[in-house]
C-alpha cells in the first residue's frame, strides 16, 4: 500500500501534522515506534505560551499557533482540557524587572497581548505569591492543555478522515533512489509514500541520519515536581520568574532552574523547570529537584507545608539556535521535518501542524518556513570538519 505522507512520531507535533494533512485530504499513516505520546509529549506539562517569546520567527509561530488552537481546533478543546488559564511573570529584583519591561515592549509590537504589573498588584492575581517581588507581567493568552489527551484525540480524529496509525513500529531506514526518498523501511515491511515527515522528537536526528542528513536535535532533560491536592484556583495562573525566559534561550548545557508553578484541574500543583544536556541519562537528579522546590517556595511561600507526591522528567528536543526545524529537505526530497521544538512542542504543535500540510499540498504557507529551514546548519556543520 503506497500513501501520500508517512509520518514518524505519534507525539503531538506528529498527531497534528498528521490530523491537518488527513484533514487536508491526504492520504497519511502515522508510524511510532512505541506508544502514541510515549516520548516528550507525555513528561511536560502542556503549556501553550507566548510569554516565554522573544521577537522573531519562534514567537510568530507561537502567535500563529495560539491563533489554530483557539480557532481551527477551537471546537475540540474540551478533549484535551484546554485552559485560557494566562501567565503572570515575576521579578524579584529591579534589575530583573527592567529586563522584564523591555522583553513586554519588543513582545507588543510583534502582537503579543501583555500587562504590566505593579508590585502591589501581584497578590490580586496570585494571592499566596510572596510579597517581596518587584513586580511582573500579565499574559492572558498563555494557555494549558493535556498533552497526551492532545495527541490521542487528534490522531483519533485523523483516522475520521482516513488515516492510519501503527504503534510499536520502528522506522529502520528509507526507500528510493540515490538522495530521493520514497518510503519507509520497518521490520513489518516496507511502506511507499509520497513524502516522509520525520516528527520523532529527540530521536529526529538519528531518524534524519537513516537518510544520510544531518538534523543537530539533542535531548534537554528536565525535572517536575507534583504536589499533593491543593483546594481549587490555589494557584490561578502558570507562574514563573523572570529568569525563565533566559533560561529557555541559553545554549548552556549544564544545569539551569528557573522556578516554574501552576495549578491543576486536579488540585495538585506542577513545579518545574530545569534544563541540561546530558543525553539520554535517566538518573534522578536530587540537585535539580531539591533547587526547583526551594525556588518554588521562595516564590509561593505557602509551598513549604505542601508535600510534594512525585516527580517525572523527559527529554526535550533541543537545537542549537532555538528554533525547530521545519520543512522540506532539499539534502533528501522527499524527506520533511517536523521536530526540534525543545520545551515549546505542546504550544508550537497546532501551527506547525496546519504550516506542514499546507506545504505539503504546494500552498503558500501562513508563516514563511525560511527561518526553520532544515538545512540551516549546513555551513556551520561544513566550516567544523
């Protein structure tokens, strides 16, 4: 059998890729070595943000994407526990807030709706917040979903319109002729297609390297701590410090934590956010986890009575200059990309999704693709040999 798209990875970018070129009218087959949503998009915490943005292309395609899931996916949201739930970013010192009223002017001209917080305003957003923070800034478009909720259901609603999906099935080379790739290779056979798109997540570059292409996709761990049950709306918005927004566009690959709080619908509480780069090294990190709480509490101090049940952590998809890869691959025609997000995965995925099938179909794509091309790094790649 011979489909139009092959799609490898059943995460969210791979389901929304898949749900919008179904959607679109192509015939498209999901293939996913595990389960639907076993990688990345089952160890974050579903944030949809624009707040963590600076101007240029990643904040379009967040805006862009902000724009899909409240509109083309608008209808379906209840599924996957869609909350306009909004930001609140805090500073706990001056010289960090001026960075704050800086970062909020170059975001409102790109379009992003910001307000900015006066101390003494803080605690009527976040009334258990400590009351030493300098102030902050207010982003009601910031939103939460379910990730895993998110996958299953849109590739649920992509095999209504006639997709098909294969779980535990590896991708263990490409079909075709000389750099032009026509298919898939897997231990249950081989599978034609028109296109390939390599949605796999952390493993994207080993992918992209069974077609002889270089993809520079890394693993970025990173640690969640899980509260017990809190009474509703303890906290209301998806809270974090200043610092976060620094933290996600650093290069560095030791250890950074930037404290990260928001509630559940459940009740319980998810703090986060660590990042370093260690492979695919699963060993617990007491350092992480024990500096992530310390710095949730010194901004909620009402944390130090809760009891924290769990912890998880994942791997997330990182590129060295921040933005995913996205496209075709001239290096391999016939071989796409849809990976590279790192931690904004959840939130890129609507518009990456809908911006993948409208090139696919040879449309003019809403956001010009140029800046998440994936042969970007060629020079740089070249110059290091």
């Amino acid at each position: 059998m011979s489909v139009d798209l092959v799609v490898v990875g059943a995460g969210v970018v791979g389901a929304a890729s898949a749900y919008f070129s179904a959607l679109a009218g192509l015939r498209v087959l999901v293939v996913e070595r595990g389960a639907i949503a076993g990688g990345t998009s089952s160890a974050g915490e579903g944030n949809l943000l624009v707040s963590d943005k600076e101007a240029g292309p990643e904040l379009d395609l967040a805006l862009y994407s902000q724009r899909i899931w409240r509109e083309d996916l608008a209808e379906h949201g209840d599924l996957w526990e869609f909350e306009s739930k909004g930001g609140l970013v805090v500073a706990a010192s001056e010289q960090s807030l001026a960075s704050l009223r800086a970062l909020t002017v170059h975001q409102r001209r790109c379009g992003v709706e910001v307000r900015d917080v006066a101390p003494a305003e803080l605690r009527d957003y976040e009334p258990h917040l400590s009351p030493r923070l300098a102030g902050g800034a207010h982003y009601p478009q910031d939103a939460q979903v379910q990730p895993m909720l998110v996958a299953a259901h849109l590739l649920r609603l992509a095999r209504e319109h006639g997709a098909e999906v294969r779980t535990n099935t590896e991708v263990t080379g490409f079909l075709g002729a000389g750099d032009r790739v026509s298919g898939v290779r897997t231990p249950g056979g081989d599978i034609p297609a028109g296109a390939v798109l390599n949605a796999a997540g952390t493993w994207a570059g080993a992918v992209a390297g069974l077609a002889g292409v270089s993809v520079p996709v890394l693993p970025r761990r990173g640690f969640i701590l899980v509260t017990q049950p809190m009474p509703p709306r303890t906290i209301r918005h998806k809270v974090y410090a200043a610092e976060y927004v620094g933290d996600v566009a650093s290069s560095d690959a030791a250890l950074q934590t930037s404290p990260v709080v928001e509630g559940t619908a459940g009740g319980t509480i998810l703090i986060g956010a660590s990042r370093e780069r260690v492979g695919f090294d699963r060993t617990v990190s007491v350092t992480a986890i024990s500096t992530l709480a310390a710095k949730a509490i010194a901004l909620f101090p009402m944390l130090r009575q809760v009891r924290a049940m769990r912890t998880y952590f994942g791997f997330r998809p990182y590129c060295p200059d921040h933005l995913p890869v996205l496209g075709p691959d001239p290096r391999a025609p016939g071989l796409w990309h849809a990976c590279g997000h790192e931690g904004a995965g959840i939130g890129l995925s609507a518009g990456t999704g809908k911006l993948i099938a409208q090139a696919l179909l040879g449309q003019r794509t809403d956001l010009d693709l140029t800046p998440f091309a994936p042969d970007r790094f060629a020079d740089a790649e070249e110059a290091a040999r």
